[in-house]
C-alpha cells in the first residue's frame, strides 16, 4: 500500500531561525513559508535528493501543533509522511486493519495541494503517521 516517504516534519519554535539554519548551514535548498490555516500551520520545504524536511510552525492560536510546541519548546520531530497511490483505498484498508483515523476521517487537501490522512500514533507504534495521495 505504502509508497516512498515524502517527507518527516519537524515542529520549530522559530521559522525564520530554522529556514535559515538548514539554508545557511547545510547549503539546503529552502522554500518560501506557506500559511495553511485549515491545519493551523506555517510550513517551509527543505528539499534533498530524496525526499523533504517539512518545517512547521503553529499558525494561530487553535493550532494543533501549538501543544507539541509546549511540551517540546525546542522543537522537534512530530511526523512522517508517506505516499499511497489511492487514499480512499488506502482508508478503506487501513480502518478494516482497526486502524484509527485522526480528525473527520476525511481526506483533507495538505501542503502540497493533495489529499492527506493522519493516522493514530498508537496504532504505530508511537510514531504519527500521515499518508499522501501520490
């Protein structure tokens, strides 16, 4: 079912701070910061060879991420996302495995303008899952 990871995101508690730190530092190639207030985050793209960092940071007060920040204020790795071909199927299949599926259950369009699921961390381990249709 699963494809090539697309990304790991880590939450930061200063975007400009970290963009510039993977840019500066580690000559990365860094995207522009990108408000998506209906996941109440602000993201930057690294990109690598193989696949991106997604930097986030809590957009408004209601941010899921906002918590993260709390209990972590440095910062720090909060998901990994990886690719599936058809998200639907993929939902179908993971719900009859007993798989949870966080929020409405319902794909939501991510940062890359396609359809995302977040899957419960305790059903993995410990690890937050987000799938992206590819």
């Amino acid at each position: 079912m699963i494809g090539k990871l697309n990304h790991i995101a880590i939450v930061v508690p200063d975007l400009k701070a970290a963009s510039d730190r993977y840019r500066d530092v580690l000559g990365a190639d860094v995207s522009a910061p990108d408000d998506l207030p209906d996941h109440g985050v602000t993201t930057v793209f690294v990109s690598l060879a193989n696949t991106k960092i997604e930097l986030l940071h809590p957009l408004g007060e209601g941010s899921p991420i906002a918590k993260f920040l709390e209990r972590n204020p440095d910062g720090g790795i909060h998901h990994l996302c990886l690719e599936v071909e058809d998200i639907q199927a993929s939902k179908t299949q993971l719900t009859a495995a007993g798989v949870r599926i966080l929020g409405s259950g319902e794909p939501r369009k991510g940062a890359h303008g396609k359809p995302v699921l977040f899957l419960h961390p305790k059903d993995f381990h410990g690890a937050l899952l987000e799938i992206e249709e590819a």
